[in-house]
C-alpha cells in the first residue's frame, strides 16, 4: 500500500505547477488535506489533494491540468500526515513545484490575484472582500464537495464552474519583471534550478523550469518580496515574453506548453528537442506529420510559425474551419494573429491554449488511478 501511495503522489506531483502561464487555478494545500468527508478517511491526507484536481481536470474536461499549490510551513511536520507525505512535501518545496509561505494569512488570494486564477476553497473569504471584491465574481471561489464518486466542484457564486478572471494592474507590473531572493537557495528566485536542494538528484527532467517561470512576490508595504523567506526581492531585469499554446488532437487538448521569447520550439511527431504528438496520432497522422513538423518563434510579441515539414502546414484564420479559408504553407513562415489555429494534419491542431475554454476530453485520466483500495484496521487481542 505504500509503494501504491508512493506512485499517486508522483502522478499528483505531476500536475503542481507554480509557472504563472501554466496554472489553471490555486489552492491552499493545509486546507485541502483536511477535507475528511471525501474519503471517510483520517485527518489529513496528501491523498485528497489528488481527489480535488481530479475534479478540477473533470470540470476543465482536460488531463494533466496543473494547479499552483501554496502551503504553510508547518504543514511540512504535521503530524496528522504520514512521514512519507512530510517527506514528499518537503521534497515538492525544495524543488520549488509548490510554495511554502511560513503563514498563509492571505497569499492564495493574492497569488488569484495576480495571475487572475480561480481559487479551489471552502472559505468564503468574508474579512478579505474589501481588498479583493472579485471573491463575489462567479466562478472565482469554488468550493470542493463530495460528489458522486470523489470530489466535485461548486461556485460559490453562480453555481457555475471555476473561471479566471483579469490579472491585476499591480500583477501585471510585477509579473514583467524577474526577480532575486538574497537567500540562498531560494526554489523560486534564485537558486530556481533546485541545485542546491537535498532532493535535487531525484528532480525529473519535466520539473526542470522554463526561463521566466517564476511565480509570483508577494508586496509587502508596497515592496516585492520573497514568500518563503520573507526578503526583501531585488529586480533581476524584464521578464521573457511567453506565450502559452495547447495542442489539440480530434477535439481533445492534449498538452499545454509555452513559448519563450526568442527561444524557438519546434513541435512534431517527435522532433530531436521540442513537443511530441506521437503518442495522441492516428497511422494516418503519424505518417503526415513529420518528426520536427512546425517551428514557433515569439520575437517582439509577435509569434509566428514556420513550416519545416515534408507535407507543409495549414493555418486556419480566425480558427474558421472552412476549408474555402484554409491556407497553406510549406517552408515559410506566418504571423499568427490571436485566433488563428495551426492545422498539422485534419483534426491536430495547435493554438492560443485561451481560444479553448473546454479540454474536450469526457473522461480524464485520473491521478488516483493507483491509489490503495482497502484500508487496513487493527483487531486489538482479546
């Protein structure tokens, strides 16, 4: 049961994402492991927190959505958990995937905030509604319930599902800008790399982060500073541009990725060193596509695509799928404009990961798929 716990963590660890362009919504991790009515189960469980991006994925209708998850410090020795889940926890906030704040008080909603996400809560955040009046927004709290089968997802307000709003002014001044933490190491500005972390050997090559996927300062009486330690951040110049894309495979999102100014990525069937769509592709497809396919590039806010394939690439202005506004091009390049989509082959599709509010997807993947099924209970002798 435990190298079964073991592995659903991993797969949970899978979908922790502080990057700012990547997240999908933003969630307080001691409150989530305390959500006993899930599973009937003890006081706190890591186990729940796979229960309620399960719900988020279901409601999103996509795999693999990534959630930024904020915790306290003292969730990283609480007793009610096992020691491998302290252990597991410690390992996520040296390797910066989650973000320890030594008190809570308010950094979920500023993180929601800052990057204009949705929050996953109970709360109702009553003596916070003067500094952040989106809280009565629809679609901006939404509170994990029992549902039928594990965990769902309620509004607090409209009874809809959860919906990002606008970033705030303040965060879009911040968010334009790096930053350095004075200590060293920092997971999160400097020292991002984790190579300094005592869990930094056992790092996968997917948590390695992206340049400019800093999370977000918290202000403090004005100033940018370090969450974790509590420093004052210094300005480590402008942030790169990024983009975030999606990839859409027979009306199904499959993969989110982002694109970084003047760092070009190349996606195909499987190219030497960028996105790969092998494992989604018909015979069919995989036969079309070539294995460096497309190549994007984000160069003075503008990205555009260029065709390095063997068949060319179509583009669908506006997303049209008419096919008399179908164009095509083959060893050249085109500006995209917001809307427009990249046709690799019929039904693959690559676009603006905002132009599509639905993931498509009728049954995600679960990240409990391996957890314990039984629990066991001690008979005291007679």
């Amino acid at each position: 049961m435990r190298f079964e716990t073991s592995k659903v963590l991993d797969a949970i660890e899978r979908r922790l994402c502080v990057d700012p362009a990547m997240a999908r919504a933003v969630l307080d991790l001691s409150e989530v492991v305390r959500y006993q009515d899930l599973d009937q189960g003890r006081p706190a469980s890591m186990l729940r927190l796979g229960m309620v991006v399960d719900a988020l994925g279901r409601q999103l209708a996509e795999e693999d959505v990534p959630v930024y998850v904020v915790l306290p410090r003292a969730l990283l020795s609480d007793a009610d958990l096992t020691s491998n889940e302290r252990m597991v926890a410690r390992r996520w906030a040296d390797d910066g995937v989650v973000e320890v704040v030594p008190q809570m008080n308010d950094r979920v909603l500023e993180v929601a905030d800052i990057l204009g996400l949705p929050v996953l809560s109970r709360d109702r955040f009553e003596g916070f509604r003067g500094s952040y009046p989106w809280i009565g927004d629809p679609g901006r709290v939404v509170a994990p319930v029992v549902g039928h089968g594990g965990a769902a997802l309620v509004a607090r307000v409209g009874g809809g599902q959860a919906s990002p709003g606008a970033p705030s002014q303040a965060g879009v001044r911040l968010m334009s800008r790096m930053w350095r933490c004075p200590e060293s190491p920092c997971a999160s500005f400097g020292g991002a790399d984790g190579g300094d972390s005592f869990f930094a050997d056992l790092r996968q090559p997917e948590q390695e982060s992206r340049p400019g996927a800093q999370p977000p300062p918290t202000l403090r009486n004005g100033a940018p500073t370090c969450p974790r330690h509590g420093a004052r951040l210094s300005d480590a110049g402008p942030r790169p541009a990024a983009e975030a894309l999606a990839i859409r495979v027979g009306g199904v999102v499959r993969q989110r990725f982002v694109v970084v100014e003047n760092e070009p990525l190349e996606v195909g069937r499987a190219p030497d060193n960028g996105i790969m769509l092998g494992q989604w592709l018909s015979d069919e497809a995989r036969k079309w596509i070539s294995r460096a396919h497309v190549r994007f590039d984000l160069r003075g806010g503008e990205l555009s695509v260029t065709d390095v394939s063997t068949n060319g690439t179509g583009i669908r202005p506006g997303g049209s799928m008419d096919e008399d506004d179908r164009l095509i091009i083959k060893r050249k390049t085109r500006a995209l404009d917001p809307t427009d989509l990249v046709e690799l082959y019929p039904g693959v599709h690559v676009g603006r990961a905002r132009n599509w509010s639905s993931g498509g997807v009728s049954d995600p993947v679960s990240v409990l798929t391996d957890a314990p099924t039984m629990s066991l209970r001690v008979v005291p002798r007679s």
